[in-house]
C-alpha cells in the first residue's frame, strides 16, 4: 500500500490540475491495492459515492519489461527442452495471460470491458455491475457496486433457494461469457 500522495501525480497528468474538481471527497483510507492500482472511496462532486481506481506511477514500463524479460525465458526453455515444450508450450501459454494483462494496462479497455459486462447481466436479476462515470488510461471512476458484501451477510438471512439462485445466475453467465461471448467478465 502506497500513500495518497504517490497517486496524486497520476491525477493530474490524466484529469488536469484542477483534478480536484471531479470529487467533492476523497477517503484516503486504501479500499483495495494491488500491484497496477490502488482504489479509494470519494464522493462525486456531484455528492454521489464512488470509486476511483488509480494506477501506480511508473508500473506500465515495468509490467511491460517483465513481460519481456519473461518472454525471452520461455524462449530459452523451448530451445533447451523441446520435448517438454511439446506438452506444454510456455510461449503460448505466456501470450494468453500477457494479452489479457496488457489489456488492463489501460483504463478505458477496462471501462469498455464493464459497460459490456452490464449489457451482459440485464437479464439477471441477482447480478450487478458498477457504472462507469468516467476512465482514462490511468484513472477509472465507478459508482458503488449495488449489494452487500461478504463480510457482513448473515448465512442464515438467505434461504437456501436464493443462495442456489445466485450460484445459478453466476455460473450461467460466467459460463455465456467463455463459452458464447469468448470473452471473461471478472
């Protein structure tokens, strides 16, 4: 977890100066990090709750030089095990996760990606995605996921039949998504 203030810089040079304007607060309390970004509660300025997920100052060059690096790797296990290459060919393997990873180095790819999502699950009523309010490369913004977490539901409070629901409704649009669409809604 990194402080406020390394992301502020990430602010500014994808939303302006006056970047400020956007958020009437914001909670400096970290609601999630991860090695791209870190995500935080703010209130619109339009006094709205919601998220901005922010990328980490420098992370694309060094994603991208690991990749690289992690490329030529595989290369150098093709050559000296061919055999073992055979049944399982790194390079492959390597260019489905990398393709999918570099796609998340861009906001607005993974903006796209939620608006596609949300079309996906109209016609399931225990299903929810955030609404995009806007993205750059470096900076999304969504409202709050509709719901409940975790964390808080009380297993007893959901009868059986609603909790089958939910798996039900999950797995099947999981499932169009890799199956219909070719496509993974995480």
């Amino acid at each position: 977890v990194a402080d406020f203030g390394v992301f502020e810089p990430v602010l500014e040079e994808e939303l302006g100066r006056n970047w400020r304007r956007y958020f009437k607060s914001i909670d400096l309390n970290v609601l999630g990090a991860a090695s791209l970004a870190q995500v935080y509660h703010v209130t619109l300025a339009t006094g709205e709750p919601a998220v901005v997920k922010i990328q980490r100052p420098g992370i694309v060059p060094v994603m991208l030089d690991d990749m690289a690096l992690t490329r030529r790797a595989a290369k150098i296990v093709a050559k000296r095990a061919p055999d073992f290459n055979d049944v399982i060919d790194f390079e492959a393997i390597l260019e489905l996760i990398f393709g999918a990873m570099e796609a998340e180095l861009d906001f607005t790819v993974e903006a796209e990606n939620m608006e596609n999502a949300a079309e996906a699950i109209e016609h399931f009523d225990r299903l929810a995605v955030p609404e995009v309010v806007f993205a750059t490369k470096k900076v999304l913004v969504q409202t709050m996921a509709p719901g409940t977490t975790i964390r808080t539901v009380n297993p007893d409070g959901i009868k059986r039949r609603e909790r089958e629901e939910i798996g039900r409704q999950l797995l099947t649009f999981m499932y169009e998504g890799y199956f219909t669409e070719r496509v993974f809604h995480a």
